[in-house]
C-alpha cells in the first residue's frame, strides 16, 4: 500500500479514535447524572434503564476503540491492510467502510462462524 493511502487511513483512524473517545466521556458523564438521587419509583427504574444502556453502548465503544488503536499499531509496524488470517491484502472497499478491520471479507466469515 502506498504511503498517500496509509496516511489516509491513519487520518481516518485518529478521527475516530478521538470520536468515540468523546461519547464515551459523554456516555460517563450521562451515566453519573443518572445517578443523582430519584424520589419516584418510576424515575429510578428510568434511571436504572439509562445506565445499563450507556453502560453496553461504552462497552461497544470501548472494544472499537481497542481495535482502532491496534490498527493504529498495525500502520506503525507496516502491517496494516493485511489480513491477520491468510496474509492477503484486505480489500480497500473494506478499509474504506472499516478502516480498524484485521481481517478480509472471507477470513472473517470464517472467524465469525467459529471455523478458524
């Protein structure tokens, strides 16, 4: 891959990291506004409700987050866009749509359907 496309995706890469480092700062603050102490039982279920949610959408942010920084590891160590299961080069559709993606379309598959 040539240096113009790495620094492309390495750009695409940084502007996500610091994207999802903000909702998951917004989604801590959120959070913690939940819970301020309710006087109805209706609002504390709310609250509770708001909380587990925030709580799966860090955890989802979160475990992006790892895969954007170690495709950030990946640029550095001129691994990126190659694919961690067969070595291929990862398709650029691919890596346009997922830049922190480590493997290709069908090792991926496989991965997913437990046959790796």
């Amino acid at each position: 891959m040539d240096k113009k496309r790495l620094e492309h995706y390495k750009k695409k890469l940084e502007a996500k990291r610091e994207e999802l480092q903000r909702m998951m700062a917004t989604a801590e603050e959120e959070g913690r506004a939940a819970d301020e102490a309710t006087q109805d039982i209706a609002d504390k279920a709310s609250n509770s409700y708001t909380k587990e949610f925030l709580f799966s959408q860090s955890n989802n942010e979160r475990f992006i987050l790892e895969q954007v920084e170690e495709a950030l590891r990946r640029l550095q160590q001129d691994d990126y866009g190659l694919c961690l299961g067969c070595q291929e080069e990862i398709q650029q559709k691919r890596l346009e749509a997922v830049p922190w993606t480590s493997h290709c379309l069908p090792c991926q598959e496989k991965q997913e359907q437990g046959l790796d």
